[in-house]
C-alpha cells in the first residue's frame, strides 16, 4: 500500500509533496527581533528536506509581543530584511515550502529565554509592560499585564496586518497565527486569562470575537491565493479552562472567515495544567477540530515515528503532521521517513547521490 504520508497535500494554491511539517521552534537567537546566521543553519538544515512545509519560530509583531528579549519579530525593515536573507536561502538551496508563524506573546511576553530560567524580566533586566485581555498575571511570579483597550487592540490588529504585509513582501508560502500556548490570542479565548466585561469577554462568542477580527485583517492583508492557518490549544488542561469542544466552534468560525488549517496543540495558558503527555497526545483534539469543523488540521506532539504518522494521516485523523524536537534531533526525519514506508522525499541537487539506492549496499 503506497504511503499517505507522502501523498501531496493542497491548501489553496500551494502543494505540499508530503504531509509532514516542522513545528515552529522559538531559537532565543535574534537581536532586536532580527534573524542572524543562526538562522540560515536552523532554518537551512529543515529546508533541506526534513519535510514539505517548515515553520518559522514564534515571530512576533510587536517588541512588547515577544516572549523574551531575544525572540524573532517581524516588526521593523531590519527585521523584515534579515528574514527575507533566510529565506533567501533557503529557497536557493532547500525544497521545502516556507511558513512563517505571527505571534504576539500577550501576559507571557518580557521574560527570560528557557535556558535561563525562563522566568519574567526583572526591571534592570529590561522588563517592559506587557499586555493581555485582562490585567491578570500568567501565575505567581508573573508581571501583571495591562488590559488591552480598544485604541490597544486596533493597534495590535495593525501590528499583525503590518506583520502580515511584510511576510508577504519576503515571499513566504504560508502563514500560520498563533493563537496557541497561552500567548495573546488563546488569552481572549480562555475564560481563564479573559475577565472582559465588554463585548470580548464573557460568552464564547465574545472570547472568540478578537482572535476572529484579528484573523479576518490579516486574511485580507494576505494574497488570496495563500494559506493562512491557525494553531490553537485544544484544551488549556485546568478545570474552567478553554475546552475541546470550544476550539471545534472556534475552528468552524475560522473556516468560514477562509482559515485553510488548524494546527492542534493543547496547554500552556495556566501553570496548573495536568498534561498526560504519551505518544501523539494531542491527535484526538486534532480528529475532532477536523470531523466537527470540517477543516484540514496538522496534529502536533509526541509524534516521532515514520509509523505513528503514517497511522495518523491515513486513519483520517489529521491531514499533515508536525514535528519539533524528532526534527532537531533528526533533520532528515523525512528522507529517513520515506525510505522506511516506501514513499519519496525531494532530496535538493547538491545533496541527490546521498540517496542509498545510488550508494549504500
Ligand atoms: C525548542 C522549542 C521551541 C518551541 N517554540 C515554539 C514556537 O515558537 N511556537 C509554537 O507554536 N510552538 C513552539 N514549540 C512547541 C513545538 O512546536 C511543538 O508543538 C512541541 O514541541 C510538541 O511537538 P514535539 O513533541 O514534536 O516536540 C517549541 C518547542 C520546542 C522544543
């Protein structure tokens, strides 16, 4: 039987040669918000072949946007011109299609990159004032965030349409919004992180209205014939939280807006969360979004096998795959991949006699 893994997958104009695609990974590499060197490699190596699509880290459209002080953005000409470099050559000697993930980090902006803690900026580590639906800090420890008005939340829409427009100017195939991992946009969908008493809070409708608006601005700032997706949390894993049953309404509502694709992952908005990590946890989310919405999905987590994502894909539970730290660890993940279930993997030319029909016994 001939693998659905590496069967094309379309989302408007652009097909995939396979459905497999590298997570967004945040690098902790950028001066302010631009790409270096550091980024040909990360970004170079995935292109290479690792899969059909490949995804920017977390690129945040404002400097308050991003998660930590060293985080990727997409919000200045320098910016936009060190990432127009990447992607530059990565169209010149990769194969893979390119993504760019806008993201605004919201309550969970200002803090430290992992590998140092992790934690919120201190003042004379730079701390700035960071925003979010609801002045309520992300857990103990935390900065307290300003609640967003509505000159603020005209402001950040701009940001992500400023954002989109320059995406677009690099040339980049898809873009995917972030509305995931507790950052900005999953902020106003959670009832956890959303205490609004106006029309962006309280009922689902409300709590959805802003991620949808923001949605609908850069919909219309991207061309037509280009993919625009959504990842979200599924679930916020804490009682009272965000719900799987919520994220399918959401999802529907994001279908009819013109969103190509839900990429599924689940958690991240409250340090409560009881998450029961185990192979391919998220793929129920993922299998539900996609039979309830009727929207192409992409299941993310614990997914490192060339098995395990064939099952996936051809059992109907998702349409692509995404992997992160099995593509660190392997950056060949797909060739390797496909010589395991049969299928074909685009090799670049430089790179075309490392092929084993062509040289291993
Ligand atoms: C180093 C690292 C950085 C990450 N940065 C991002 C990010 O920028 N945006 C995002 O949506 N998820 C990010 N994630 C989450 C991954 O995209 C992915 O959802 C998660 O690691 C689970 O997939 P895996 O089991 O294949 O690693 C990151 C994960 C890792 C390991």
């Amino acid at each position: 039987m001939a693998s659905t893994l590496f069967t094309p997958f379309k989302l408007r104009d652009l097909e995939l040669p396979n459905r497999i695609v590298v997570s967004p990974m945040c690098q902790y590499m950028s001066v302010d918000g631009s790409a270096g060197d550091w980024h040909l490699m990360h970004l170079g190596q995935f292109a290479m072949g690792a899969a059909g699509l490949v995804i920017t880290e977390a690129t945040h459209v404002s400097a308050i946007g991003r998660i930590s002080p060293r985080c990727l953005g997409l919000y200045s000409d320098e910016n936009e011109k060190t990432i127009a470099r990447v992607v530059e050559f990565c169209r010149k000697h990769g194969v893979a299609k390119l993504g760019i993930q806008l993201a605004h980090a919201g309550r969970k902006g200002s803090s430290l990159p992992p590998a140092q803690g992790g934690k919120a900026l201190t003042a004379e580590q730079g701390a700035w004032k960071t925003v979010a639906p609801s002045a309520l800090p992300f857990g103990p420890g935390w900065h307290v965030p300003e609640a967003l008005t509505a000159a603020g939340l005209r402001e950040v829409k701009q940001q992500f349409v400023d954002a989109a427009q320059r995406a677009a100017r690099i040339g980049f195939d898809v873009i995917e919004l972030h509305a995931a991992h507790g950052y900005l946009l999953h902020e106003f969908l959670s009832p956890i992180s959303n205490q609004r008493t106006d029309e962006y809070g309280g009922s689902l409708e409300n709590r959805m209205r802003y991620p949808l608006e923001v949605f609908d601005a850069v919909r219309a700032a991207w061309p037509k014939d280009k993919p625009l997706g959504a990842r979200v949390s599924a679930t916020d894993w804490v009682e009272g939280g965000w719900t799987p049953e919520e994220t399918a309404v959401f999802a529907k509502s994001l279908k009819a807006r013109g969103c190509d694709f839900i990429d599924v992952s689940s958690g991240a908005l409250d340090p409560r969360q009881q998450i029961p990590f185990a192979p391919g946890y998220n793929v129920p989310f993922a299998e539900k979004v996609k039979k309830e919405a009727g929207i192409a999905t992409m299941s993310v987590g614990m997914i490192t096998r060339p098995r395990q994502a064939e099952d996936i894909v051809s059992g109907g539970k998702a349409d692509l795959i995404a992997i992160a730290r099995g593509a660190m660890d392997d950056p060949r993940w797909a060739w390797h991949a496909a010589r395991e279930l049969g299928g074909e993997a685009p090799y670049p030319a430089n790179y075309q006699r490392c092929t084993p029909a062509v040289w291993k016994p």
